[in-house]
C-alpha cells in the first residue's frame, strides 16, 4: 500500500477501528471519536502554553502510548501531523519517514495487539514489509515495542509487580500472561531506552491501558489502570492523558492511595467524566462509568472538571479536586453539600454497624427456617429476594451487645442502572429487637420501635439518599458512603419538605436533587 492510499482514508466509512469487538473488559479498544477528543484536550492545552502554537506542526515532538492496542492514538497522531507539518517537510514521504521514526512510538499490551497497531500505523503488521508506508525500519517492530513478559512471583504466588494471581496466570508459554512490559520494571526509563535504542523524552503520553486483571482463582478482579498512570508519570513526560475508570474517584480495591495521590496533584489540568461508560464505550459496561484526565506537568492549580451524560455536558468548571476525601463528581451538589455540612451535625454513620457486622458473608447457610424457642430471626437475600431463618442466641459469636436492639436494615448493594433518576439504595426493612443479619445487610440501630419508623421514613426521602449517591460510585453502600448524611431526632415521621426547610435547600436545588433521585416505593419490601 503506497502512502496516498495508506493516510487519504481520512472520512471514509467505515473505519475498522469503530469495527472491531473489545477482546475483554480489561482491554477496551478506544473508538476513534474518542481519541481524537483526547487528542483536541491535548493540543488545546499546547497553543495555550505555547502562545498558540500548533503542535501537529512541530516535527520535535515525541507521542508515546504504551499500551497501544489498535493503534488508533499512534494513528490519529500521525495523521494530525502529516497534515500539521506539511509546510515544515513538504515531501510526503520524507514527511511520513520522520512522523514514523522520530516521533511516534507505542508498546504493545499483547503480541496480537501489537500486530494490530503496527497495521493500523504503518498499513503492514511489519514495520519494514512491503506494504509498509515507510522504509526507514530494518526491523519487524519499528517503533511499537512488543516481547512477552513474565510476571515476577511472590512466594505469596503473586506478581510484585501487578499483583497479578500465579494460580491464574501462570498459563505456560503458549498462552497470554498478562504481564504488562511498561508496569514489570523497576527502571521505566532503562526500559524504555533498551525498547527504542535510545534515552527517550517524551513530549506527550496517551493512551487507554489495561483496567483489570482476574485474580485469586478469577474470584474478584484487581484494578491495574492506576499502576500505568504512575508508572507514566515516572517518564516526566509534559503532558499525559489516560482514560480510566472512574471508580478510583471514591471506592474501589486497593485505590486508596491512588484516590489520594489524583485527588492532591495540582497537575491535572481537565477531568473529563463520563458516569454511563457506554457514553465512550458502545456496549460495553465498566460500572461507575470512565473518565479521561489531561495531566500537565506545569500547571499548578484548580483542575476544570467536564460531567458528560449522553447529550448533556456540565463544565467545564474550575474545581479544587482536593476539597474532600473522595471526588463529588457532580458539580451541581456542592452547593447542597456546603448547606449540609456547615450544621457540623454528627454523621448518622456513627449509627451504622460496619460491614458483616455479626460475622457471616451473605452466603452463610448456618441457621434454620423453623423458629424454636430462644431462637433470633436471621435476616438474609438470596437470589435478589429477602427472607428471614432463625439462630440460636449462642451461635452469634460477634457484635453480640448489637443482637438486643431495634434496627434499620438497608441492602449493602443495590444497582439501579445507570439511568437517571436513581433509587440510589435498596429499600429499608424494620427488623425487631432481638435480631441479627447476613452481610447482605447494613443496619441502623436504634431503641424502640417508633425510633425505627422515624429513621425508616427519614432513608426513603430524596434528601437521605442524594447524600448518600454524592459518594457512592458503585453498586456497593458501605460504612463511609454515608457519612455526610446528618443524624436527626428520631421522633417524627421525616419528609423531603422538612429536610429542605431545614437545611435551605433552593428550589432549584430540590429540582436538581428530584432529577438525580427518585421517589422510593416503600411496597413489596421483600425485594431486595
């Protein structure tokens, strides 16, 4: 393929890149729109650093994905520059032999991906075959990187670099391992000059990396994307933009840390979010939604932060992402937020039982369904229904002192969808002093019956459960997803009307909070 036809495929339909099926839910190709959207954030924060300048236009400029796929960032980079510095190097093909060999660069997740990229950028799967647009290369690679890594076993059997399982992936040679070159090293720098030949300063790191790996026997998946974002930022490059899923911004396995360290730098520039992932990702589901961050190494300040919900975009907005433990993505409930908390109320967290309080998961089987005396009804889900055993007062062996009290149980996990407006939480049930729960249960406790009912009515309202959805990312409701969700007196029956009086909620602000969540039905409670 000569170069006119190689890159004159600008607006022809289809593009294969829209095309293709993702291989997994851990590598999610990126839909050419989307790139290009990253790419238009980058190139606008250049000309602003740059008294306008053009960076499609400046041959000195290094692009790096190092965790191309389909090579759909390497490709639209090149095209962008083609065009760009057709003034610079008017011959086309001297033009396209620079771009290839000075300034675009990728590593492969996977030896098909790789091949993959290599086509999508040099229109051959061989950098230096016959198809390819450029003959500068004496290799099969040319500048997208590929070699399988091996994972580095912990006599705990998993990988100190990813984290990744031994009883999971440690597959033999003729299957993929998963062991991501850019995160296996101790030396990213050493690393990226032994892949390229060279000491490599890169101007621009973009990409989509990899989200998750299965692990402990494929029983839960552990997040990876935020190991290449700080790996990334070990090249020092000027600008980096990733598209990651969004839970990091306030749960998810093991991001504590990584929460912390986003939320205090002062180089992320824009924050772009999308809580539907099918917004960016068309059949695909990466629950809490995706999110992309422009991270400039020389801004300090206020980030400006985008929300995209379907044809609905607010921002961008100048936001201190720093403000609280955990990112309130809605700019909209800030104002709300401000109005609660400045009560300096005690959190009605501080009523809550944690996580598997009395000890048993939500499959636990140890009790039965026929009451004899002395027994404890046992509150429990099963396949998305509600249903009570019975258990013998010495067979609790934790959180006895909480068997003897009335409680609120609320489900610990509730998924709605991603569609707005949300019910946000399963619905509340009364259990009766004495009682106990499965972990399929949170719980309130409280004193008496009335007390109960007064809590109860005071979960159902929008207000409650708003305050609740400004930290809860996921499906799950823990412990700290209540805790800007104010105690009250628990001697009346509560309504959004008085919530909203009391705390000075605007009409506006009610029309937001309503358009955000739903009424909830208090009917048919054995749903969970």
């Amino acid at each position: 393929m000569n170069i006119e036809e190689g890159f004159a495929l600008r607006g022809r339909n289809p593009d294969v890149l829209t095309c293709i099926a993702n291989l997994s839910n851990d590598e999610v190709f990126t839909p050419p729109e989307f790139a290009n959207r990253m790419l238009d954030t980058v190139a606008a924060a250049w000309a602003a650093d740059h008294d306008g300048a053009d960076i499609w236009a400046d041959q000195t400029v290094k692009f790096l994905d190092p965790f191309t796929k389909s090579g759909v960032f390497l490709r639209e980079v090149t095209k962008r520059l083609i065009m760009g510095l057709e003034s610079e190097i008017p011959n086309r093909q001297e033009r396209v032999d620079h771009i290839l060999t000075q300034q675009v660069f990728g590593i492969g997740t996977t030896q098909l991906t790789s091949l993959m990229a290599r086509r999508s950028v040099y229109c051959s799967k061989f950098a230096n075959g016959k198809h390819s647009v450029t003959r500068r290369f004496n290799s099969e690679v040319g500048n997208i990187w590929f070699e399988r890594t091996e994972h580095s076993w912990t006599k705990q059997d998993k990988c100190k670099y990813c984290g990744a399982s031994k009883m999971t992936l440690d597959r033999g040679k003729d299957r993929e391992s998963h062991a991501y070159a850019f995160i296996h090293t101790d030396d990213i720098k050493a690393l990226i000059a032994e892949m390229f030949g060279d000491e490599m300063q890169f101007d621009v790191i973009i990409g989509n990396p990899p989200y998750q790996l299965a692990s402990d026997g494929g029983t839960r998946d552990v997040p990876i994307y935020q190991k290449f974002v700080d790996q990334a930022k070990n090249l020092q490059p000027r600008y980096l933009s990733m598209v990651i899923p969004s839970r990091w911004m306030a749960s998810g396995l093991g991001l504590t840390e990584f929460r912390q360290t986003m939320l205090s730098d002062k180089r992320i520039r824009e924050l772009v979010d999308f809580p539907a992932a099918s917004d960016v990702f068309p059949g695909v589901e990466v629950k809490a939604g995706v999110c992309y961050f422009l991270w400039d190494e020389s801004h300090n300040g206020t980030c400006n932060v985008t929300t995209v919900r379907g044809n609905e975009v607010i921002g961008p907005l100048a936001r201190d992402l720093n403000e609280y433990d955990v990112f309130v993505r809605e700019s909209r409930a800030i104002s709300i937020l401000h109005k609660v908390l400045s009560h300096q109320e005690d959190s009605i967290n501080s009523i809550l039982a944690r996580d598997k309080e009395f000890g048993w998961t939500s499959n636990f089987d140890g009790f039965h369904k026929k009451e004899a005396e002395g027994d404890i009804p046992l509150y429990y889900i099963r396949k998305m229904k509600r249903d009570v055993g019975y258990i013998e007062r010495a067979d609790v062996k934790k959180s006895r002192n909480l068997i003897d009290c009335w409680k609120v149980l609320v489900p610990q996990a509730f998924n709605g969808g991603d569609g707005l407006p949300h019910q946000i939480l399963g619905k509340p049930l009364i259990a009766p002093d004495p009682s106990v729960c499965t972990q399929s249960f949170l719980f309130f406790r409280v004193s008496s019956e009335e007390e109960a009912k007064s809590l109860k009515s005071y979960y159902s309202t929008r207000f409650f459960r708003f305050l609740v959805s400004v930290r809860k990312i996921t499906q799950h409701a823990t412990h700290s997803t209540y805790l800007w969700v104010p105690m009250q007196s628990w001697d009346r029956v509560w309504t959004d009307g008085d919530l909203y009086k009391k705390y000075g909620i605007t009409s506006e602000e009610q029309e937001y909070i309503a358009s955000q969540v739903r009424a909830m039905d208090l009917g048919a409670e054995d749903d969970a």
